[in-house]
C-alpha cells in the first residue's frame, strides 16, 4: 500500500499517547516501511526517524537498524552518505573507522554501569555484517560520482583486509565484487574495461589456487584462508561475466567482447550456470554498435546471429536491434521485389 509507512509512522507516534515506549522493534519496522515505500519523501522521512532512534534515550540500535538505513540511501545512489551511516556502525560496534578492534582497558575510559543507568544509554548492539558492506558496494554500483569506481574497490579491498584481520566476521562476497565490477564497467573512466576484467581474473586464480591447494592436502577441504578471497563464495558467475563482457562493450572493444564470449561458451560446457543469457547477447550487440573493428556485412552476419539466440531463449531484442532487423528485412524484399 502506498500509505504503508505513514500509517505505520501513525501508529508509532500514537504509542506515546497511550503510556507506551516504542522499542527498537517497534522503530525498525516503519524504518524498514519507509525504506521499502516509493513515497517521495520516504527516505527523508526515514533519516529522520533514524535520528529520532539516536537521540531516543536507552533504546538500542542494531546492526538491522544501521543496514536499512545504508540500503535506502544506497538504493537512491547516495553512497557516500551510505559508507557515512557504516563508518557510525563501525564506530558504534567493537570496530572503529580504521578498523581496530577496540580494548577498553581503562576503567576510566568507559562508563561504569551506574552512570550507564542514569543516563538512560545504552551501548549500541552492532556488528557490521557481509549485507551491510554489500549495501554500501550497491550504493556505490548506483552512484553518479565519477570516482564511484576507485571508490567502491577501495572500500572493498578495506572489508577485505578487516576480514583478513579478523575485525569482522564475513568476508565480501561476490554480490559485493560485482557490484564494483558494475561501478567500473559503466563508469566512463579510461582503462574501466581492463581493470574490471582485472579484477575477475584475480578471482578466478585465487579460485584456482585454493583449489590445488586442497589437491595437495585433503584435510583442506571446506576450509578456506582468511588471507584469501575466500574463492569458494567468489567463483564469478554469470553476472560476473556479463558485467565484464558489458564493460568492454561501452568501450567498443570487439576483440575483447568476442574472446570473453568464446571463453565463457566453452565455461557453460562445463557449467550450465554460465550459459550466456540475453545479458551477454544485449552486451555484445552494444560492442557490435560500437566498434569500428568489423565490416557492414560482418555486422549484419552477426546482426542475424543474434536474433537466433535472442528467439531461442524466447526473449525480445533490444528495440534498436529490432529495428535494425525490420530494416535490413525490408531492404532485402524490396531488392528481391526490384530483381
């Protein structure tokens, strides 16, 4: 309903008239209404409700709470303001910014529990969390900045090394890699393309090594090294592909999209899952558009080919494609009508 969360804000705030104190429970589900509502001042009215959990004395924010507000605000591409409310996490958690674990060894430093009850806080359950580091990496994924790319790696390569040191629980995992994949490949920046394709390739030999690395002792099986990427969650999949293929395609560089395509065919023989979907197709009519590597005739060829694979998966071409089909068609009957 579009009303959801307002209503659902209705009845939060008509909680107080009655003598009851909203619980966390209570906030977080018109934080998650507002978050989820395509009203156009949801996420407004989200960050302030999130400020009003802050400033509400003893109530308990959690790691559920952080990570609604980062996908809002990731959702609308506001990334920065979205790795903002996750460095608050960290801070707010046994992690700081720089991400070393915390040790209160001074008494003097923290708050003894009778201050603790008389000022009404609370210390703040959190623990930043694969999903609340691959919200971040969405965000960035959405971002119009034009260093969203550099951005997001560098962020991803810090969840990374706080896992390697173990300052947090979860590795990355490969929605987060592509999901930086997807800032480099529509980013426009020079040389996207190759650091995308980089970057796979760094995923799929660290896959490599741990594999031969289980060959060689079998008690390593279904372990992994926290100084890896944890390959067993980071084999690229079909999105990884395509992302890459995609990347190389806003470049117009046929030759890559061609040997990529040939690679990832001989893949899917191996692996039904890296079967090539009307993603990769879509893709490699746009390198197909935009190259100056092929002749008219090889990109009719090529033109036809894919609206062979476009009817066998039962999925519509592109419009461009379908008008570019119509007009070669028409041209061919009209020669024949003419002959």
């Amino acid at each position: 309903h579009p009303q959801a969360a307002k209503k659902a804000h209705d009845i939060l705030r008509h909680m107080k008239d009655y003598g009851l104190e909203p619980n966390v429970f209570n906030y977080s589900t018109v934080l998650d209404a507002y978050a989820k509502s395509r009203q156009h001042d949801a996420l407004d009215q989200a960050l302030a409700l999130f400020q009003e959990m802050r400033d509400t004395a003893g109530l308990d924010l959690n790691s559920y709470v952080f990570t609604v507000v980062i996908k809002a605000l990731a959702r609308q591409g506001r990334a920065e303001e979205a790795e903002r409310v996750f460095h608050e996490m960290m801070t707010a958690s046994d992690v700081g910014v720089d991400g070393i674990a915390r040790k209160e060894h001074d008494d003097n430093a923290r708050m003894t529990k009778e201050k603790k009850q008389k000022s009404g806080r609370r210390r703040v359950q959190v623990k930043p969390d694969v999903y609340s580091i691959s919200a971040v990496l969405y965000g960035w994924s959405k971002s119009s900045a034009p260093d969203a790319a550099e951005r997001a790696e560098v962020f991803l390569v810090k969840m990374q090394e706080l896992y390697q040191a173990k300052a947090i629980q979860e590795a990355p995992n490969l929605f987060c890699y592509n999901s930086v994949l997807a800032c480099w490949a529509h980013s426009g920046i020079p040389g996207a393309a190759e650091r995308a394709e980089q970057l796979m390739r760094a995923m799929m030999q660290d896959q490599e090594q741990q594999q031969q690395r289980k060959r060689q002792d079998p008690s390593q099986q279904g372990c992994h090294s926290r100084g890896s990427m944890n390959s067993s969650r980071l084999q690229p999949n079909l999105i990884t592909w395509n992302t890459v293929i995609n990347a190389w395609a806003n470049e117009g560089n046929w030759e890559r999209v061609e040997s990529l395509y040939q690679e990832l065919q001989r893949k899917s023989q191996r692996d039904s899952r890296l079967i090539p979907d009307a993603y990769t197709y879509r893709a490699i009519w746009k390198a197909v558009q935009k190259t100056d590597a092929l002749t008219t005739d090889s990109k009719q060829q090529i033109l036809f080919l894919l609206s062979d694979k476009f009817t066998e998966l039962g999925v519509e071409p592109p419009k461009d494609m379908k008008m570019e089909l119509n007009r070669l068609r028409g041209n061919t009957s009209n020669d024949g009508m003419t002959k």
